[in-house]
C-alpha cells in the first residue's frame, strides 16, 4: 500500500512540475524564441525546487536531514538533467526530431528514472 501511496503521490507531483515546466518551456521556445536548450536548464532549476520540497515533505515524509538529503537529490537530478540535455541535444541537433516531442518523450523516460532513486537512493528507508 505504501508503494502505491508513494507511486501516486509521486507522479501527482511530477504531472503538475512537468505540466507547468512544459507550458513555459513552449513559451520560451515558440514565442520568446529562446533556445531550447537553455530553456531546460532555466525550468530544470524551477522543477527542481518544486520536485525537492514536495517528494522530501509529502511524497517519501523523509526523516533525513535537510543536507543529506539535498545532496543525494542533487546528484540524481544533475545526472537527470544531463542526460536530458545529451538526449535532446543528440535527438533534435542530430536527428532533426522536433524539441516539444523530444521532451515529452525525455519527461516520460526521467519520471521513471527519478522514481526509482527517490524511492530506493535518496529517501531509501
């Protein structure tokens, strides 16, 4: 029951981080002509916020200490954010694909990803 707690809350938070990180991602992309690249990085910061203090506080209700914990996240969600812009990078300036079906493909793939070492690195009990 935990486990399908845990999964629901998780991806209640990830639905509305993402969903709002996507919107502004095509207003910088599609009406303010930013780059797509640095657009991820800029909302990336945005999410990372949201996604810390909600998956540490209601998400996993995490009894490590505030450093620990902020340093495990941050090393699971730099390589995320990585590997996000290598795939977006490698799948739009190589591959020609479009940046707004890239990213929803790379937020379903990372969703996962982030789950799994939320679930049994960073806030492992």
């Amino acid at each position: 029951m935990r486990f399908l707690d845990q999964t629901f809350k998780f991806i209640f938070i990830g639905v509305l981080s993402n969903l709002i990180s996507y919107v502004f991602f095509l207003i910088m992309l599609n009406i303010m002509k930013i780059n797509y690249l640095f657009s991820l990085s800029v909302l990336f910061i945005v999410a990372l916020f949201i996604n810390f203090f909600f998956n540490r506080n209601w998400t996993f209700r995490s009894n490590l200490s505030y450093k620990t914990s902020i340093i495990k996240f941050l090393i699971v969600y730099i390589i995320g954010y990585l590997l996000n812009i290598v795939s977006m990078f490698f799948l739009v300036d190589k591959l020609g694909k479009s940046p707004e079906t890239m990213q929803i493909m790379m937020i379903c793939f990372l969703t996962l990803y982030y789950f799994l070492l939320n679930k049994y690195y960073i806030y492992k009990k």
